[in-house]
C-alpha cells in the first residue's frame, strides 16, 4: 500500500511537470533558457601598433572575432592598462574608426539608429553599439589614431608609454565575450651598414661601318681605346670615326664625361685644321655643313668636330648635331644617378667625330691633338 501511493505521487509530479512544459513549449523557449548566452572567450585578439618605439605617438588596429556576437544596446570597452594613458584632449570618434567585417560602422557621441555611440576616458575606449546585432563569428576591426580616415581622419594618437615592456590590453563590455593581447614596446633599433664607392671609366675602339647619333654617313674606319686615326682626308669627303664610353658607378648623384683637344689638328709644317664650322669653334650643337672653302681665310679650308650620342638631358646633340672640339672641357656624358656600364644614355654612349677638308687645305703627313676625357663621379 505505502509503494503504491508514493509510485502514484511520482507519477503525478511528473505528469505535471511534463505538462507544464508542453504548455511554455508552445508559447516559445522558457525565458530562462532564451535569455541564457556561454559566456565564451574573443578569438584571434591582436593589437597592431604602427610604431612600437617608447615614448612615440602611434596607431592602433585592434582586431577580434566575437564567437556569440553583439546584442544591439551592449557595449564593447576596449582599456588600456596602468602607464598607457590615453590623450586628454582632443580625442573622440572622430580618431577611431570601426569595421564589422569590412563594413564601416558610423560613431557618435551618443548611440542613435545604427549610429555606434564612443566614450572616451583616460584608460578605456567605450562603443554603446545600436542597430543590428552582430552576428556570431564576425570580425570586428577597431582603428585608433590617425589611421582612422571614416568621416573624419584622425588627428590624435595615442602615446607609447616610456617605459618598454610588454602591456596588456583587454576588450570587454556587457557583450558576453571577452578577451586580451599584448603589445610591445621597446627601443627603436638602429640599422648601420657601409657600401665602398665604386667607379670604373672605359673607353673602347668602334669598328668601321658603326652608326654615329643617326647620322647619314657611318664610320669610315675603325678606332681603339688610345688612338682615332682619320688617316688621309680627300678633299670634299668627310670620314667618321668613333669611340664608345662605358661609366659604372654607384655615385648617388650620378658622374658626368668631358672632352678636350690639346689644340687643332695641327701639322709640323704650322698648318691647322681648324674647329667645326669654318674656325668658329660651335659651342650650339648644329647639323654637319662642309668647309666653305674661302681663298683668303684659312678658317675655312677644313674643319673636324664631335657628336654625341648621350641625351645629356636636353637631347641637344639629337638629329646628328656637331659642335668643335674644344680646349676647354666640354660635356658629352652625364647622368644624375648610378650607371651601370651598359644601358644607353645611363651607363654608356658613342662619341663621334668627324672631320672634312677641301681642296685648300695645306698638305702635311703629320695632322694630330691629343684629346682627354675626364669623367667625374658625385657620391
């Protein structure tokens, strides 16, 4: 008797507690259970700082993954720790961008529509979010200093402490996830090294038959490194000679190439061959005319000049141009950076030279100058 009436109560008692159930289940979840949220851990926390050097003003990118997300009405509260204040005055959302994945989030002052409201205080950064939830697993991006560009760019950075060590940083709020990172700061490192100046300067021969800066004529004969031999000149024909200069350098200012004669082509006899054009020494670079060939002024009875082919920047030589060789330097090859021994108008060029007589012209087996190049680097 006494097993049976206390096997009837059970019954009862779960009957009832069954029934209750059916009823709450179909007027939705018991509260308690659609309230109930895991409190869980931020995932993939980091705080990335645009400058880890003590006592220096930098950005923060502050980024986590929220596994519950965000309830519209909570508050995510980003807070600094002791020795790394942040600034005083003159720092609001307008210094703090926010992103949900790779959507901009708008900030105010206060919260309002889908508008995320910020509070700012010595240790800690305050969003009240508004709007939609967000959504589990989201990304949430939090930028802090002059690396915030919505709506505004951030004027405002938050220093560094002073002292180096490592500084924990956490993100809470009333959302149910949580978490921590560290940051850094330490000494700037400084980096030395040495790079031994280099500078090789070469001069080499051009073979017969070579192209001159475009020109009509090609080279008549050939040259080497020490020697431009024009060899006998006909009378009314021009012979073309040339060298090729190479420069190799790591001058950070570049180099530039200069040319000059000892003197006219000059005979034992006293006889010259004067400077392109008819003895007037062209400084202004022109297109090749012959010897005019005037009895009574030996200027004009035979003449040699040069070309070359470096744009020297303003391409003054371009079209075959010449001008006379020159006791005094004269530029032929430049650049404004290192060269590299090779590339045209940068590391290498061709020199031309070309000389006419005419029938005038004295008669003399012995015609010679010296030329001299120099070749200057800026390191």
């Amino acid at each position: 008797m006494i097993t049976t009436a206390y096997a009837g109560r059970s019954l009862r008692a779960v009957a009832c507690f069954v029934g209750i159930a059916m009823v709450l289940w179909s007027l939705g979840l018991p509260p308690f259970i659609h309230e109930a949220q895991a409190v869980s851990s931020l995932t993939s926390v980091s705080d990335t700082l645009s400058d880890s050097e003590r006592g220096v003003a930098s950005n923060h990118t502050i980024q986590f993954t929220t596994p519950n997300g965000i309830i519209a009405g909570q508050t995510i509260v980003v807070t600094f720790p002791s020795g790394y204040p942040l600034p005083s005055a003159g720092f609001d959302f307008n210094d703090i961008d926010v992103l949900n994945g790779v959507t901009q989030i708008t900030l105010a002052n206060t919260p309002s529509g889908a508008t995320w409201g910020v509070a700012t205080s010595s240790t800690a950064i305050t969003f009240t979010t508004s709007g939609s939830n967000v959504s589990s697993s989201s990304v949430i991006t939090i930028k802090i200093g002059t690396n915030a560009t919505s709506g505004a760019t951030g004027d405002t950075q938050v220093v560094n402490p002073a002292a180096a060590g490592s500084y924990l940083i956490s993100v809470g709020g009333s959302m149910v996830d949580s978490g921590t990172t560290r940051v850094a700061i330490l000494d700037s490192t400084v980096v030395t090294a040495n790079v031994d100046t280099s500078f090789t300067f070469t001069v080499t021969g051009v073979a017969t038959s070579s192209t001159v800066n475009g020109g009509a004529t090609s080279t008549t004969g050939s040259t080497t490194a020490t020697a431009i031999p024009f060899g006998l000149l006909a009378a009314g024909t021009t012979s073309v000679l040339a060298q090729d200069l190479s420069v190799t350098t790591n001058a950070g200012h570049g180099f530039v190439v200069t040319v000059q004669q000892t003197q006219n082509l000059l005979s034992s006899t006293g006889a010259d061959i004067d400077g392109f054009a008819n003895g007037a020494y062209t400084n202004t670079p022109i297109v090749w005319t012959a010897p005019t060939a005037v009895l009574a002024n030996e200027n004009t009875w035979g003449h040699w000049g040069l070309t070359s082919e470096d744009d020297l920047n303003t391409s003054e030589f371009s079209g075959n141009k010449w001008v006379a060789a020159s006791t005094t330097p004269r530029q032929i090859f430049q650049n404004s950076g290192p060269g590299d021994g090779i590339t045209a108008n940068v590391g290498k060029t061709r020199i031309g030279y070309q000389a006419q007589v005419s029938a005038l012209q004295e008669a003399a087996d012995d015609y010679t100058t010296t030329l001299v190049y120099v070749a200057t680097p800026t390191f």
